[in-house]
C-alpha cells in the first residue's frame, strides 16, 4: 500500500485486512507491514482465473482506499522509507531478528502459482524441469524499474535483491526427494532457514499443498499479466509430467549458467537480450518468451489457452510490462508520483 500523494509505502497492512475481512476478502500479512498477499482459489479455467484476479485487486483497492492507501501491484515501492516496518507477529519478529538487514529492507512482492502434482518426489523432479525456463517468467513480469525515485538500470530490480536471502533464487538440481529434503535439513540446522516455510527457491514443492510451487516472477502489473503468467506456468508443468512419464530426464543446467540467464533477465526484462540456459547462447527475449510457448504448446492446445497467450503476448509486446510503464512514466513527465500512478492504473486495468 503507498501514500496517494506522494506514492510512499504506508504501513497500514493490518486495518486493510480487518476491512477485507468485513467484505469477505481474506488477506494475508507479509513480512512488512506496508504488504498484503491475495490467494486464488483453484482454477482450471484462464477466464475464471481473470475474473477472479480482477475482483480481488478491486476489492482490495477499494479497502486500501478506505484505509487512506493506494493499492499497487508492484514488486518494488518506486519510492521507498529508509527501513520498512516489520509486521507485529511472532514469527516476523523472529525472521527480523534473525536476519538483521536482509528482513529490515524486505518490501518485494512476487506472484507465486501452484500447479497440483501426484506426490513431492514428482514435484522434485518437475522442479528441475522447470529450471531451465525460469529466467523466461522472470524476464516476462519484470515490474521493479524503479527505486528510491532512480532508475535501477534493472527491469527487475526485486529479482537482484532477493538473492540476498541465503534459500533464494533457483534451486540446485535434485536427483531424488530424498536429495531435496537433505538439503533442507542442512539450511535447518546452520541456521540459514528458520523453518522450513524459508525455503524460497523460486521452484520448489509446497509445503502446505500438494503442489509444485513457482515463486521466480515479479507481481505483474495487471490481471491479464498474472493469467498470462500462470497458464505458461501450469502448461510447463504439464509438459514436465509428460516428459517424465516417458522417460526424459531434466537437463541438468549448472548453477553458474542459471545465474548469468537470471542476470540477463533482471536486467533487460522484455526488451534486449536474453541467455537461453539450455543453448547457452545469447538471443532477443522476445525469441525465448516464444522458445517457451512452443516447448509448451501441445499442453495449451490441450487446455484450450493457445489464444489467449499469444494474444497477451501481442499486446504485452505492444504494451510493455511494468518495468516498461515505470521507466516510460518517469522518463516523459519526471515524477515519482507520474510512476504511482501509471503503476495504479496498471493494477486495477481489467479488474471492471
């Protein structure tokens, strides 16, 4: 939530989820307290979903406007306090004490999707399936360009500071469940998690639903961006069962060449160029964004979505993401307050 006015982060997440609350909205709280975290509920259906998306943004506006704040979808505030308030929970306070700096200079919001698969050992290995495509989710809902009022030369700006937490960013390749969960009791015991609810790599099985979870994107700045976002999502997935069911291996991309490709992709988001982690040679992102819709295109024939995705992609090429509209705010009128707006229009377009 940010001050109307002046477009600052406003800590107020408690007041606007007792307001929800009384419309029928459950909201939840993040670790700061100018933060609140909206949740779907299962979808097979893009237009369901859309629908869905856009009752929440509106309903939230309207109780964040109640509450003297501006709702924004955004993965940055553009404009920022000096530290952020951190929620008043146990649990909040602990990660606070714990993780000093890191936890105090928080405020990132992402997207999170949930596609159901049959077990965690299933869920592991369609993780490593879905390595080699992050950087494209990452590039395609890039929406921090902006921070404390400058251009951070990064579409993704939120993507680079996130990677400051130690369970962060992608995850290494796992041979089994067994591999995977290893590893977590490792991150438990040095301290480098807390729970196992820390465990942010950006693919990752759920540990609250029988599912594999994505966590690499940015919130897209509008309702049809985070629909685009998640049926690309749920048609990968698809893809990955299908090929384990016959037999196919993941490839097994080196962490160095997953961290030049995320690079990449936080810096140039939609536009410029983009490292393909499979090839491992540089090309347009526009060319990997639809590397990816054809790995993934008997699985959004099956689900009826082809249209749509390259009708969103079309127009989202036209458009820009939310990097493009922040940069192209402040470089045509100059003001913060020009790339808050432009960001609350952004996340309330679709949503009638």
């Amino acid at each position: 939530m940010a001050d109307p006015d002046t477009g600052a982060p406003v800590p107020k997440n408690i007041e606007v989820a007792r307001t929800a609350a009384d419309v029928g909205v459950e909201l939840q709280l993040e670790l700061t307290s100018c933060q609140v975290e909206t949740s779907t509920g299962v979808h097979s259906d893009t237009a369901a979903l859309l629908k869905e998306l856009g009752k929440l943004r509106r309903d939230v506006a309207a109780c964040a406007e109640r509450n003297g704040a501006r709702l924004l979808a955004v993965a940055v505030p553009p404009t920022v306090p000096e530290e952020y308030p951190i929620t008043e929970t146990p649990r909040y306070q602990r990660i606070a004490r714990e993780f000093g700096m890191i936890a105090r200079e928080q405020g990132l919001s992402g997207c999170h999707v949930h596609v159901a698969v049959p077990d965690r050992e299933v869920a592991v290995q369609v993780s490593n399936h879905l390595r080699p495509w992050l950087p494209v989710y990452l590039a395609m809902t890039a929406n921090s360009s902006i921070y404390r009022g400058s251009e951070t030369g990064y579409a993704s700006w939120r993507s680079i500071l996130w990677r400051r937490w130690p369970s962060a960013g992608p995850p290494p390749y796992f041979d089994s469940l067994h591999d995977y969960e290893s590893m977590v009791d490792m991150m438990l015991s040095s301290g480098s998690i807390m729970d196992r609810k820390m465990v942010y790599w950006d693919v990752r099985p759920s540990e609250s639903f029988p599912t594999v979870e994505v966590r690499v994107s940015d919130v897209p700045a509008t309702v049809a961006e985070t629909a685009l976002l998640a049926t690309l999502v749920r048609a990968t997935v698809l893809t990955a069962l299908a090929e384990i069911e016959q037999g196919r291996t993941a490839p097994d991309v080196p962490a160095e060449v997953l961290r030049a490709a995320y690079w990449n992709a936080a810096r140039s988001g939609l536009d410029g160029e983009g490292l393909d982690p499979l090839t491992r040679r540089v090309a347009p992102v526009r060319t990997l964004i639809a590397g990816l819709v054809d790995h993934t295109r008997s699985a959004l024939d099956e689900l009826g979505a082809y249209p749509f995705v390259t009708d969103t992609l079309g127009e989202l090429s036209q458009r820009g993401n939310g990097a493009r509209r922040q940069l192209r705010a402040l470089r045509t009128r100059g003001e913060i307050t020009d790339v808050t707006a432009e960001l609350a229009a952004a996340t309330l377009e679709g949503c009638q």
